[in-house]
C-alpha cells in the first residue's frame, strides 16, 4: 500500500496564455494530511486494472492511474500486469489534485516493482505528460510552481499547521474556469502578474501567509458565490489564509490553532462536508510514501 496525499494551493497568479492554449502560472503547491490509499497486486495474465471504491470516478482506461501504468510499461516491453485498487479519500473535481497524486504514486511504484530503475527527474518527466501538478507529487511538502505549475523547486517548510477543507457537492471544470478568467475584463482577473507586483514572491521575503491569494478566486466566485460566503466564514474564525484552492471547488482555511479550527470545521460542514487535516512537511511526505514501496 501507498499513500497518495492530496495538496492545497496557497497562492496562485495566472501569468499569462501560452502558445500552445494552456496558462503559465506562479502557485505554490502545498502537500496535506488528506490521502487516498492505493494497492498494487501482479495480474498474471499482464493486464493494467484499476478500481476504486468511488463510484463517482471514472477507473478506466481514461484514469490517470491506468495512464501512468501504461506509460511507464511502454518502457519496458514485456511489463508484468498489474492490479491497482484505490481506497479514495479525495474527492475528485475540487482542485486537490488527487488524480495527479494517484498518477506520480503509481509512476513511483511501477518503477520500483517493475525494476525500471528511473530516477525522480524521469518519473517527473513522464508525469508532466499526464498533467500539469503531477511531477509536484514527486516532491511534496511546500515548493513553488512555475510555468504550467510543471517547473517545481522545493522550498523551506512551513509548520504543521492545521487546516480545515470544505468539500461542495460540485465541480469546477478546470478548463472552463480558465476559459472564463481569460475573457473577464475586470482588473481582479487580468492574466499578467509580473515579479514585481507578485504576491507569491512577496511571501519568499516575508512568509505572511494573509498576503497571499488565488487570483482565479473572482471567477469561482461567480460560478459559485457561496464558495465566497465560506471564505469569509473561515476567515472570521481566525483563519490566517482561506483560498479557493486551484480552480476549485474545494475552500481551504489555514489556522495557527487547531481548536479553532475544529470550530470552524463544524460550522462550515452546516453548509457542506468539512473535513480538519493537517499541513504535511516534505521530510514526513517523503517518509510516508516511502513506507509503502
């Protein structure tokens, strides 16, 4: 078995559109205590399985799973099968990036099952092709994003500090939300957010976590005000950042306490599920995945 860890973003500026139709953004990545669990057993008859308990998740041959255990058997001719069951913890659609999550864990594992021998940077490589926020699940703990969020360089740790996730009964569409964010002319949503003005880069001087902010929030926020409604709930129970994390929909509110916390987390779930997690530091991400392969 293996952990797969869900992640948060702590800031994100879109930068601006790239030739080739995606966005070139500034995020950083933050690994939680939130993770699914995958199983991985040999299939004699050399097939790549994969299921889960979700029924909400599609686990054909369109899961990410699926798709990472196929790239990597295209290495190597004559792969062995494999069976991957999932005990799914994060739900998909709400910017927690557990399908990329899924996706690096099962590179990893298949590597070092199959013997394929490749180091991180190869996997990293292999994982860039299957989405963008795949090769960050490589490194976990708080590093910063770059380029398509694909260019990843670690950076010092935060504290483990508690936070409490809202999980809404919807999706929002990553491609939509983008799409949209471009065509909006208000000033929150331009897509240019150069060094100078950059909150994130503001935070490598300061570590001041109120500063930063999700510059796709406004167009979420349109979709789905209520996500807005929750923001300001965590924050008025002392939250030290509350984003929308990603694209959404998932809300995040950061806290310095875990009591308050837990007070938060009970009020939120009157309006939709909320779950208390943790921060999880590079040192116990690496740990923890290594415990499992």
């Amino acid at each position: 078995m293996i952990k797969s860890f869900a992640k948060i973003n702590l800031g994100l500026e879109v930068l601006g559109r790239r030739p080739d139709g995606f966005h070139d953004i500034r995020t950083l990545f933050q690994s939680v205590s939130l993770h699914d669990d995958l199983f991985f057993f040999p299939d004699e008859a050399g097939r790549i399985l994969v299921s889960g308990d979700d029924p909400e998740v599609p686990w054909d041959e369109s899961n990410l799973i699926h798709r990472a255990a196929r790239a990597l058997s295209a290495r190597r001719p004559g792969a062995p099968g494999v069976r991957v069951e999932v005990r799914k913890r994060i739900p998909s659609g709400k910017g927690l990036g557990g399908g990329s999550g899924n996706a690096a864990m099962t590179l990893r594992a298949l590597n070092r099952l199959w013997g394929l021998g490749l180091d991180r940077a190869a996997l990293a490589d292999i994982g860039r092709g299957l989405g963008a926020d795949v090769p960050y699940f490589f490194e976990g703990g708080l590093c910063l994003g770059e380029e398509r969020g694909d260019r990843i360089s670690p950076l010092e740790d935060l504290p483990s500090l508690p936070l409490v996730i809202v999980l809404p009964p919807f999706s929002c569409p990553t491609a939509e939300i983008y799409r949209s964010h471009r065509l909006r002319p208000a000033p929150e949503a331009k897509l240019t957010s150069s060094g100078e003005d950059s909150r994130i880069m503001r935070f490598f001087e300061t570590r001041e976590l109120r500063s930063l902010e999700n510059s796709l929030e406004a167009t979420v926020f349109r979709f789905h005000p209520r996500l807005q409604d929750l923001k300001a709930l965590l924050l008025s129970r002392g939250a030290e950042l509350s984003l929308v994390t990603g694209s959404g929909s998932a809300v995040f509110g950061l806290f310095r306490d875990r009591r308050r916390a837990e007070e938060a987390r009970r009020l939120a779930e009157e309006v939709f599920p909320a779950i208390l997690a943790e921060t999880v530091s590079r040192e116990q991400y690496g740990r923890d995945i290594r415990a499992g392969v």
